[in-house]
C-alpha cells in the first residue's frame, strides 16, 4: 500500500470500490496543495509554487559567526495570491481557503486579492479560488471571474455552498495526488 | 519637467538630445523593477510582482492587544526566483542581479534558481535574468536558456559583460518607467 510522504495513511476504501472519492479529509487545505504542487513539479506536469508569506522586518541583529537574525517582524496582508505558477505555458494564480460554514463568506477574501484576480484574468492569466468545505468534506474550484462578480455585486455578502456545488467544479480526491485542481483546471481553461 | 514618484529627478540631457538613453544610473535595480512593475500595473500592461523574502519564523508572540510578534526568524535561500507575472498572457519569471565586474559570475545565481528557470522554459513560460553592469551604467535582458546552457556547460564559470553585449538584449532607460524591460521582453519573445 502506498502511503503519502508525510506518512499520512491513503484510503484504501475508494480504490477498492473503483468509485472516484470526492470526499475532503485532508488534514489541511495547504497541505494538500502543497503536496500536489511538489507531484506536478516531480511529474513535470506544471511548476506552481506558494508565495512566501510577507513580512515586515522592523529589526535584525548580525551576531558575529551567526545567520542574520530578525528580532522584530510582523505579518503582512497579501495583496495578491498564495500560488502561482505555469502550466501548459498559461499562467496561474489562485487563492485557496477553507471555510466550516455552509457558505463562503466574502471577509474570507480581502479586496486586494479580488482586484489581483481581476488584473489576472484580463491579461489572459488563469485566475480562481478553491474553496475547501469541511463541514461537507469537498473541495471546489471557482471560477475567478465568477467570484469576481459574485464578490462585486452580489447583495448577499457570501456564497452558498449550495450555489458553488452548481458552478463551482468539484475537485475528485484520490491517491497521488490527494488534491488533484489542475484536472479540474484542464477541464474549465484547457479543454477548448 | 516630470520628476519620478520617488523624487529622483530625471535626466533631462538624453531627453533633450533626442537620443535613447542607455545608461544605467539607477538607484538600485531591484528599486527601478519595482517602479516599472507598479507603472505596468498602473497602466495596465502586465501584471508582475516580486515575491515576498522567505523568512523561516521561529518564535512569535502574542502580546495582548497587538499584532504578532515576530521575534525570532532568519531569511531562508530563495529556491525560485525574484519576480512573476503575466504579460499578454504568457507566464513570465525572472531573477534580478547587479554586478561591478566587468563579467556576470555564476556565483551570483544559484543552482536552484537555474532549476527553477529550466522547469519555466519546459513549461511554456518566458524565463529570463536583468543584468546590470553598474561600471557600464548599463542593463541587460539576458535569456533563460542561454544563460542555462552556460552555467551548466561552459568551462568558466562567468559570462563577460562583452559576451552578453552581445548576447544580451540591452534595457533602454527612459523616464516612466525607468527601466523599460518589459519593452525587450516584446522585442525577444514576442514579435514572431
């Protein structure tokens, strides 16, 4: 049987029942994502990579015979998106969250990272979110452009789980990898 | 007469003689590839952002009623490059380097990072590296698969400044933006 890397045991139950699972049991959302981005670059299949989180340095001690220190930093809001990358020579860019709720709620979205989809997607860039509910155990793809509506105009400042199950693209789970979003990618933006 | 945003003044001689501007009297090229990457942004020509340091964070606290607090992390090797983004849809990725020799040494880049630029290229996207020779006061555009080709089969370990004169695509300098680099993209990788 064929464990993941991190150790974290497969289901064996879907690939005995041949049935494709679309169950989410990740143990996170990044994590998974993570690992599919480390297959696809193992596979040769696309190289997509998580942005480093930004940091204010306020302060750095250079200790002699030491690495530089920082002693005082503090977190920054992101003003585009966790990942980017290349695939099949189109660029991609996606944010990725995860909600307990039976909606995703707009404040898990910051303006910045609207109007960054936005920029994308006009210049011919491949721009989504991926919406893990929890709650359900499914993952879903959503369409940039869709969300930018939506998150733009919509007077409801959330969208339901109900409304993403119907057009959103439902993300299958399965071995190697777990997450497996570009096929869903192939299926919206490639399949022309 | 226009002044730039950051209150350098221009140089008003290479405006007045009519003739392009090549010198390289930039502050710093990382400072000058930010200003032109908000002026594409701004006018809407590409979007390119450089990616946030890689910091390992090691301690944070907490303190009550205040942001957290970073107060042990250390600036972690960068495994891809400086900058991405997307320009008339195609992915473009780029690492950034000055140098006061009258060569381009290999050290300045590292392996890693060269990685990283094959995987771009196999995939489809336009992956390059701005050289800019402070003694020259000049920039260049060098190309990704040729700088490969030389870092891992050239028997010296540098490219001289005149071989990437030659090689190279020269980054004219102007007023807005400064460092037009986006002007030698168009000229090597997209007039077909």
């Amino acid at each position: 049987m064929v464990n993941y890397p991190n150790g974290r045991k497969a289901n064996p139950a879907s690939k005995q029942s041949g049935k494709i699972n679309t169950a989410y049991r990740g143990m996170s959302l990044e994590e998974d994502i993570n690992l599919a981005n480390q297959f696809y670059l193992s596979s040769n299949l696309a190289v997509i990579h998580k942005k480093p989180t930004p940091i204010q340095i306020v302060k750095v001690d250079y200790p002699k015979r030491a690495a530089a220190k920082i002693v005082e930093g503090y977190f920054q809001r992101r003003s585009t998106t966790d990942y980017n990358g290349v695939y099949k020579g189109r660029y991609i860019d996606f944010e990725a969250k995860e909600t307990q709720k039976d909606a995703f709620p707009f404040t898990n979205i910051h303006p910045h990272q609207i109007e960054h989809l936005r920029q994308i997607i006009e210049h011919g860039g491949i721009g989504f979110i991926i919406i893990a509910f929890t709650r359900y155990d499914e993952v879903y793809l959503v369409d940039g452009s869709y969300m930018i509506d939506k998150y733009l105009n919509s007077p409801i400042k959330h969208i339901t789980y109900q409304e993403i199950t119907e057009k959103g693209f439902l993300i299958t789970q399965g071995y190697q990898p777990r997450l497996d979003y570009l096929k869903a990618v192939e299926a919206i933006y490639m399949e022309v």
